[in-house]
C-alpha cells in the first residue's frame, strides 16, 4: 500500500509538473501572439487592479448643482455614461457622490468641472495635456454655428447618438471668431463616430474642408493620447452622386443598417464613405456597401458566404419570397431593422428552382439567429394563411415564435 501511495504520489507530482510547464508555454505562446491578442490579454490583467471601486464626495455650488443635473436629469445621466462612474447629486446637501474606478471618478470629475465653466462662459481647455479619453477637432468660424444646430440640439443629438460628451472650448491664443475646437469625450469609437459625424457636417456646410480635391479624407492633427488603437484606422471610398443617394438611404436609414450589421463605424463626409474600426470590420462595411451598390442595376455576388464567419444561408421557398420581402422590400427592411442586420437573396426572385437562398449578414450570431427565427415565423405564417411555401428546410435555430409577426 505504501508503494502505491507513493506511486501516486509521483504521479501527481508529474501531473502538476507539466501543468506547470503547459502553464509556463502558455505564458510564452501569449507573448508571441498577435498584437489584437496581446492588447486583449493585458487588458484582462490589466483589469484585476481597476476592479476595485471607489467613493469621492465633491462640494457643488448651488448654481451649478442645478445646470449639472439637467432637465430631467439628462446632463447627469450623460457625464455618467461617458466617464463609467455612478453619479448621485444631493441638492439639499450640494454633494455629489462618486462611485467607480479612481480613473472613473476622476474623468467624472473633469466632466463636471467642464459642464460648470459653460455655465458661466466659454470652457479653457490645455491641448497639450495627454489624456487617452479626448478628441480635439478644430471647426472652422462659419460651420460653428451649423455643427451646433439650433439651441444646441444637433450637438446633444451627436452626444446621444454616439455616447460622448461634446462641447466647444477656447484654447491659449484663440481669438473670437476663429476657429474653435470641438472637445470630444469618451472611448475611442464613439469620439471617431462623433468626429466622423462633424465632419459630414462640417464638409456641408464647407465643401473641401475635410475633402480634397483628389477625393481623399484630409489627415486630422491629433492632440496627445488621442492615437488609434493597434489596428484601428479609417478607410473611405467615393462614391457617385447616385450611388450616395442610395447607400444613404431616407434619412440615413441605409447607412445606419450597413453600420449595425457590420460593426463597422460607416459615416459619409460630402460623397466620401468612410469605414472606421478594426480590419474585419472595415471589410465587412466595405463589403455590405459593394453588394448594396450592386442592388442598385442588377444581382449581388457574394463569392462562397457559406464560408463567411458573418453570413447565415437560410433555404425560402420560391413562392414566399415575395411575401418575405413585401412591397418594394419593405417587409425585409422591416426584420434588418428589428433584428440589425443586412439581408437580400442570391436569386432573381422569378421563380426559379423550389427555393432561393436568402443570406443573412451581420457581424453578431445573436443578431443572424434572430433574423433566421423571424423569417421562418413568417414563411409558417405564410403557409398558415394560404400562401404555398409552408414547407421550409432551412435551419431552425431558435424556438418556434407565434405566427403572426408578418406585416
């Protein structure tokens, strides 16, 4: 018996040896990796000293307690979402209770400081502070006024739209009636949304300001610690006056579909697209906008989707396509619209063979599997209320829904 104790002794101890050399390769295999993996890794490690959450108290003036807390709260709801710290501002003993990581509360802090100098006059921001949560944007005199919109309202609509904070602030030596820099607060994807956003503005109002006459976007001179991040960069195509009109679609609407299928950030500045993010996404944008240009006078050619990691291939019967896609398509925008995602099939629509498949493209599984369980509810449906097509062979992927959905 005390030989086998022994033995498994051993045993253990060389099992717990090569996890400790397996470990050991591991260490060393992350280190060699990709820079997107290293940058995920030491974000993981990263967050372990972070995670601990914090509590600051500030004093706040009885003026600005008000103009911090905004109609209905909105201003205090906007600086917490932007710095990551929970916010709670007591009127009656003019504190504001701070709740988050020390950076958290400490960009909190800067936002509130910012929000109290706009009350009393223009905000003094220092460019040359280095800080990885600010954007400068440099608007010219005669596009002030546009970007800001009436009231202020087309700036608050870029705030929501984008999850930032955003303001106009004199920097040393400005003068009135100069330029003026457009401060732009938050994550790295929501400031190059909201710039990008400004830009389309700016480039209305002043054509060639953000475009050259070669058709390119014009370098943006970034302050300290505003640099993309490894693999970050903004790729952009022209587009033709037709082509624009209908990538862009009522109101934007079409540009706002290719962006949430793709995870791609997809703004238009004059007839400029322009794809901001990561490789994959600006590939996916650029490619949803091709096959969407080629809707336009023919067929989209997708080469093999079954084999792309962002396309789901659903099986429709011939005779319910029609029913799927409604009038002018409306019924098909409808389920993009619902479930974010882009979608058209790779057939004519004239009844050809005894399906067609519809491909079904968003850069989330959660977004293509909603879709797929939207379009076979309708396809049932169909068959339910006397249209031919109640047999189906695609997958089923979620739960059989209640019929009825179609409009």
């Amino acid at each position: 018996m005390a030989s086998d104790d022994e033995s498994d002794r051993s045993k253990s101890e060389a099992s717990d040896a090569r996890k400790s050399k397996k470990m050991s390769d591991d260490d060393k295999s992350k280190s060699r990796s990709r820079s997107r993996s290293k940058s995920r890794s030491r974000s993981r490690s990263a967050k372990k000293e972070p995670q601990e959450r914090v509590t600051k108290v500030i004093d706040i003036a009885t003026d600005d307690a008000a103009f911090v807390l905004g109609r209905g709260g909105a201003t205090k709801r906007k600086i917490a979402r932007v710095s990551g710290a929970n916010i709670e501002l007591d009127e009656h003993s003019l504190t504001i209770t701070l709740n988050g990581t020390d950076s958290e509360c400490n960009r909190a802090i800067d936002y509130i400081d910012f929000i109290k100098q706009q009350r009393v006059g223009p905000v003094t921001i220092d460019v040359e502070r280095s800080r990885g949560d600010f954007t400068g944007y440099t608007v010219p005199g005669d596009c002030i006024g546009f970007v800001m919109g009436r009231n202020g309202q087309t700036l608050r609509s870029m705030e929501e739209e984008w999850g930032v904070l955003m303001f106009f602030a004199k920097t040393p030596g400005s003068k009135r009636g100069d330029d003026e820099q457009l401060c732009i607060f938050g994550p790295l994807a929501a400031r190059r949304g909201a710039e990008l956003k400004t830009m389309s503005a700016v480039e209305h109002k002043h054509p060639g300001y953000c475009v050259s006459s070669k058709g390119e976007l014009r370098d943006v001179e970034r302050v300290g610690g505003d640099e993309n991040e490894g693999g970050w960069a903004i790729e952009s195509l022209l587009l033709t006056d037709d082509s624009f009109s209908y990538a862009l679609g009522a109101r934007g609407s079409t540009r706002r579909k290719l962006a949430a299928a793709s995870g791609c950030i997809i703004e238009y500045v004059g007839r400029l697209a322009c794809f901001a993010g990561y490789k994959k996404d600006r590939r996916r944008g650029k490619d949803y906008l091709r096959w969407l240009l080629e809707q336009r006078t023919g067929q989209s050619q997708v080469e093999a989707p079954e084999k792309r990691e962002d396309c789901k291939v659903l099986k429709v019967p011939t005779s319910s396509v029609g029913f799927l896609t409604g009038h002018r398509g409306e019924s098909l925008r409808g389920i993009e619209r619902e479930s974010s995602t882009f979608m058209f099939t790779d057939g004519d629509g004239r009844g050809k063979g005894d399906s067609e498949n519809l491909l079904i493209f968003s850069f989330s599984r959660g977004a293509r599997d909603r879709a797929a369980e939207i379009v076979e509810d309708r396809i049932r449906h169909h068959g339910q209320i006397g249209g031919p097509g109640a047999r189906h062979d695609g997958p089923r992927d979620g739960p059989d829904a209640a019929p009825g959905r179609a409009r």
